[in-house]
C-alpha cells in the first residue's frame, strides 16, 4: 500500500503524467531498435544459404520488433497482401506510433531518420526478393544491413541522448511541448 500511496503522491499532477508517458514511449522505441540493431548484425555475419536459410527460421525470435514482424511476413509469404503486413502490427504498436505522432514537434529527426531507415530497408527487401541467385541476396542483405545498422545506431543514440537531456530538465522538457 505504501509503494502505491508513493506511486500516486509522484504522479499528481498533469506534467509528471506526461513525463511518464513520455519515459514509455522512449523506452519503447529504444526497446524497437535494440531488436532491429540485433537483426541488422545477424544479417551482416550471413555469408551463405545454410546460414541465411539459418536465420530465416529463426527470425520468428525477433518479432518483438514491428519491423521484423513484418519483414518476417513478408520473407515468410510468397503471397503478399495488405491485410496481411498489417495484421502484424500489433495494439502496443500503434499506440507507440500515436505517441511519437504526439511528440513529432519533439522528435522530429528521429522520425526523419526513422523514415530513412524503413525506405532503406524496403529497397533492399524488393531488390533481394527480385535476386536471381541466394549470393545476389546475401549481397542485398549486407547493404539492408550497413545501412540499417548505421541509421538504428544513431536514432537509438538520439533516443538515449534525448532521455537523459529529459530527465535532467523534467520541468522544462514538459513545458516546452
């Protein structure tokens, strides 16, 4: 009962509830990129079909990331459809997007970058789909990623910058949006 009293006493007022909204949200982006950073490596280390085909069966590990569930979706199914990238979008998704949209004044280089990064991707992903050989796409998968590896880096570097400039100006950091 008294960490609940504490937990209430902290959150009394309309600045310290956006602030919290605003820590989730961080930490929700950094939690997306930590899982994409992890991916770009493992495509970076294939080097042949056992271990592309190695990584294929287990990317369904990685799926606590939006981009990899879909990116999954769209490797796994040779039937695309829009239903279907969008099924894989999941609540906490979308409310972690409305978020960001909330804070787009704030955030803007990030989504910029973000932008970038999901363009990059997509462009690799259809060039490798259109391969004619699995080398032609392991190629396309070492540019998905040094790119993408490069382009989470600095946003998560941003994320983490931009967190500990909120923590340490709280009151200012609230005003300000």
């Amino acid at each position: 009962m008294k960490i609940l009293k504490s937990i209430d006493h902290y959150v009394d007022s309309f600045e310290k509830r956006i602030f919290i909204f605003i820590i989730f949200i961080t930490m929700y982006w950094l939690w997306q990129n930590i899982w994409q950073l992890i991916l770009f490596v493992k495509l970076f280390l294939i080097t042949g079909y056992e271990s592309l085909f190695n990584l294929q069966a287990h990317l369904s590990n990685y799926e606590s990331s939006v981009l990899i569930r879909i990116l999954y979706y769209v490797i796994s199914n040779p039937s695309l459809n829009i239903a279907g990238a969008v099924s894989c979008i999941k609540l906490i998704d979308i409310m972690g997007i409305v978020g960001l949209l909330i804070l787009a004044q704030k955030y803007r280089i990030i989504m910029i970058l973000n932008g970038f990064k999901y363009i990059w991707c997509s462009i690799w992903i259809v060039k490798g789909m259109n391969s004619a050989s699995v080398y032609l796409v392991i190629n396309c998968l070492k540019w998905l990623s040094i790119g993408g590896f490069i382009l989470v880096g600095i946003v998560m570097l941003l994320w983490i910058v931009g967190l500990v400039r909120m923590i340490e100006n709280q009151d200012e950091f609230v005003h300000d949006l």
